[in-house]
C-alpha cells in the first residue's frame, strides 16, 4: 500500500493535494500536550480535516479554536463532530486556504502538511504570531528552524496509509532581539537565529563573558563568570534582573 510519505513525495512533484489522512488520536493528545494548550489558548489547525486536533482541544482543555481546510466536505464533518462533542461553541471549521488564513490570534497552530505548503507557511508563522506562540508540526519538519523539541511516537494501531510511527515537532515563536542593546553602563549585542541566541556583553565597556544565553518566546536569559540576568523581551524592552559581582540589579534594555 502506498504510505502518506510515499504519496507525498509523489504529490509534490506532481503539485496536487494529498488526501486528508487523520493524525492518530494518541498521536492529537501529544501534540496538544507538547503545545501546553489550555483554556485560554486559540488553536489553529492548517488542513483541519475532520476536525479533530481542534475538537480535542475544545473538549479536553476548554480552548478555542479554528479550523480550516479546502475540503468543504471536511468543512461540513467537522462542524456536525464539534456539535456531537458539544463544543460547537468553541470550535470554528472554515473552507479556506491555509496560506490565506490569518494566524495572528493563534497562540497555538497545528499543522499536519506537505513538506513545501509547510515552507510557504513559515514566514507567515514567524511573521504573524505572536512571540511564545507554540508551533506542533505532525511528520515534516519546517527547514532551517531547528524545533524546540521533537518526539517519535509509536501508534498501537496504524490505519490505512499511516506508518507506526509519528514523529512531532514543537517550535516556540521567538521574540526578535536580534541586535545591540544598552542600559547605563551596560552594552549587549545579540545575535540571534530563531532561538538561537549568542550574547556580547561589556560593562563601561569592558567585555564581560556570557558562556550560556537562553530565550524561550519572549524570555530572554544568560550567565557567565559572576554574572547572570533573567528578563523579559516587550514593547521593544528587556526587562528583569541582573547579578552582578554578588549584587542584584532591576534592569532595562532598551535598543541604542
Ligand atoms: C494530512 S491531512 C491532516 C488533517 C488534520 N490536520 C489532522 O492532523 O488530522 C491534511 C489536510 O489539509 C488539507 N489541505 C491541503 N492543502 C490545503 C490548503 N492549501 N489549504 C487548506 N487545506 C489544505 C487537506 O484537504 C487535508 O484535509
């Protein structure tokens, strides 16, 4: 039989659109989980299906949210489940593009696509969301964004075109804090690769080393030799608390 991978190798050459093949529940329940969702999430799925990574997430979390998919047809399904599930209410199904799909209300978006639809969505994913907003791909990864996180989950009982397996990715939407930053006294550059960050620090302009730099949405830390600061990225500010030489300063970054 001729697997979702296999069929979508082949329907990227010939760009049609694959057939919807349904996430595993097992494998819905984890990628809800790795997403940390909860009630006061909005989810997104792109090519929704049947609905069912948004149902779930209505169902088991209380959280709101939207699907969409070409497929009227898939359109119509979902909406009598969300109904049957009594959470018509939370779950919204539309008959739309994924690419002409607003995102910027997501904090959660769930994406189960070809490899080159998820391409497409990528500067739309970064440029829409807000940061800390939680990406869970099932089976291809997004190129060059390295995920936060990645898990192979066996499934107890493959149907039809699914393998034994899903692979899940998990990307947490960095805050832009690329560049240099000051506070009086202090001088920081930053250079960033989507969550990867690696830090230039100098006080009066001595430089100081930063051997560990973290930033997770908009949290933003580092630590070196007797110094360490945790904070904050909003409203183009960093803002949070520096150790330095045993004493403990509020501090905010703010762009030169
Ligand atoms: C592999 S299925 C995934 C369904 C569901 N997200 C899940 O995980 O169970 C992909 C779905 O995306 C839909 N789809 C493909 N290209 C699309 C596009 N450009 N815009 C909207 N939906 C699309 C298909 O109709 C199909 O239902």
């Amino acid at each position: 039989m001729l697997t979702f991978l296999a069929f979508c190798a082949r329907a990227q050459d010939a760009e049609v659109r694959p057939p919807f093949v349904a996430t595993p529940e097992e494998a819905v329940d984890r990628m809800l989980a790795l997403a940390k969702v909860g009630a006061g999430d909005f989810v997104i799925d792109l090519g929704s299906g049947d609905g069912r990574i948004v149902i779930a997430a209505a169902r088991k979390f209380g959280a709101r949210g939207l699907g969409v998919d070409l497929d009227a047809s898939l359109v119509a399904l979902s909406r009598e489940k969300a109904d049957e599930a009594g959470v018509g209410a939370l779950a919204r199904f539309e008959e739309r593009d994924v690419l002409k799909t607003d995102l910027s209300s997501a904090s959660v978006v769930t994406i189960y696509l070809l490899p080159s639809l998820v391409d497409q969505l990528q500067p739309k994913l970064l440029g829409e969301l807000q940061p800390g907003s939680r990406i869970v791909a099932h089976a291809f990864p997004m190129v060059g964004w390295k995920p936060d996180r990645r898990e192979s989950l066996r499934i107890a009982a493959p149907r039809g075109a699914q393998s034994g397996e899903s692979e899940l990715f998990l990307w947490i939407v960095p805050a832009q804090v690329r560049g240099p930053w000051r506070v009086e006294g202090w001088q920081m550059r930053v250079h960033q690769n989507f969550q990867e960050i690696e830090i230039e620090l100098a006080r009066d302009g001595r430089p100081m080393t930063v051997e560990r730099a973290r930033l997770e949405g908009r949290e933003f830390e580092f630590s070196g030799p007797g110094v360490s600061f945790r904070g904050r990225m909003a409203d183009e500010a960093i803002t949070g608390v520096m150790v330095a030489g045993g004493e403990s300063m509020a501090m905010t970054w703010t762009r030169p």
